[in-house]
C-alpha cells in the first residue's frame, strides 16, 4: 500500500481555467484523513506552496521551484546552484525581455526562475527555443516549459531529486509514493516513484513514461485515479 502522493498543482488539481478546483481540496483532505499524506510538487516558489499546504490540510513537506527547494515550516532544503538560474535569467531578460517578463515569484525564489509571455498569442515552442538559444552553452542550464510558465535552473535539480529528498525528510522511501503529474517537469518525479499517474491532459512525453492513463482530464482525473488506487469508493 502506498504512503504518500507526490502531487503536482496546475493541470493537475485545476479546473481548466487553471483554478484549483475546491473538489480537489476536499479529497486530499479526505487522503489525509485516511493517513495518505499529501506532497504538493510544484514549480511554485516555496511561500506560495506553504500557503496552499496549510490550507488544503496536507502533511507532508513541499517541493517547490520543480524539486530545487523542499521543506516545511521547521526546514528548507535547497538543492542546485542559484548562480545558474540567476545568470540565465540576466541573459534572458537582456535578449528577450520584449517577449517575456518575470514572474511576481521570482522574488521569492532561490535556484528555478519562471518567465511568462507578454502576449499570449506568442507560439509558446517559439518562445521556448528563443530562451534556450538566449542561455546558449551556459554550463549546467536548462530551459523548460511546464506548460504554465517557462522555467530555467540548474540541470542537476528537477522533481525527480525533490521527491527523493522530499521522502528523507518523512521517513519514507520514494517507492512509497505515488506520483500525479500532466507536464514534462513531472517526468523525473515519475522515474523514482513507486507508481506514476499521467492525466489525459498530459503530454505524450509523460504518459509514455506512466504506469496509468486517466480517462479523464485535470482534477478529475487525480479524483479518478486516488479512487482507483486506494479504494476510497
């Protein structure tokens, strides 16, 4: 029997307005009742991940900024070099900052930067391939985008080494959770989890790499798949 879910929020526990759906909220707090504790993986800086946590009832501790900062009220836990992510995002922001903007939470964040468009009718693969030429053969950078906001951080972080640490720090093994994603930064998380769920909105990329396909799609797929995993029928 699994112990926790690793469980990403936009696409995931979302309306398709990309509002969480209060549905959501009151199954994990229905989890959670059930001792299923709860681990919000997300691209999200840390303060805003804290909110959400304290507010749903979860648990456990939080991934924030896509595995780079993990941690509770009692401790942080930053993974990568922050000098990566803030030297890309000068080049960015130098070479591009007529086509993207900073996130409101890069103020608030230590290893992973997030950029948004100025014009929605940008081609977000465009936009995409415009950064990475921007950050060029900058060592130990990537770019990517989770479907939300374009993200650049150090290479060596990501979900995947969040969720490991993220289990370190609840006495638990990462094969005890199961993790629920829809986007490309859910891919490392899928690789270390003991069981991995791609909603039917997700990308190919992660549904190829997922041991269950939803039928449905956002936050009623994550409702059909707890439901299927742990009986709550």
């Amino acid at each position: 029997m699994f112990k926790a879910i690793a469980l990403d929020i936009d696409g995931t526990i979302t309306l398709k307005n990309g509002l969480i759906s209060t549905k959501a909220i009151l199954l994990i707090r229905r989890l959670e009742s059930r001792g299923i504790r709860i681990v919000l993986a997300s691209g999200n800086a840390f303060p805003v991940l804290m909110g959400l946590k304290k507010y749903f009832g979860c648990s456990g501790v939080v991934i924030a900024e896509n595995g780079a900062v993990v941690g509770d009220d009692k401790q942080l836990i930053v993974n990568g070099d922050p000098e990566v992510g803030l030297k890309a995002k000068e080049a960015i922001l130098s070479k591009l900052g007529d086509i993207v903007r900073e996130s409101w939470q890069n103020r608030f964040r230590y290893v992973d930067f997030a950029f948004k468009l100025r014009k929605p009718s940008l081609s977000r693969s465009y936009v995409l391939n415009a950064m990475r030429r921007a950050v060029g053969d900058m060592p130990y950078t990537v770019v990517v985008d989770s479907g939300v906001a374009f993200h650049v951080r150090d290479i060596r972080v990501n979900k995947g080494v969040g969720l490991i640490k993220a289990a370190e720090l609840m006495g638990l093994s990462p094969k005890d959770f199961v993790a629920i994603g829809d986007s490309e930064v859910d891919l490392e998380m899928f690789e270390v989890a003991g069981f991995s769920v791609a909603l039917a909105n997700a990308v190919k990329e992660l549904k190829d790499r997922a041991d269950m396909i939803t039928e449905k799609p956002y936050w009623e797929g994550f409702n059909e798949a707890v439901e299927k995993i742990f009986n709550l029928k």
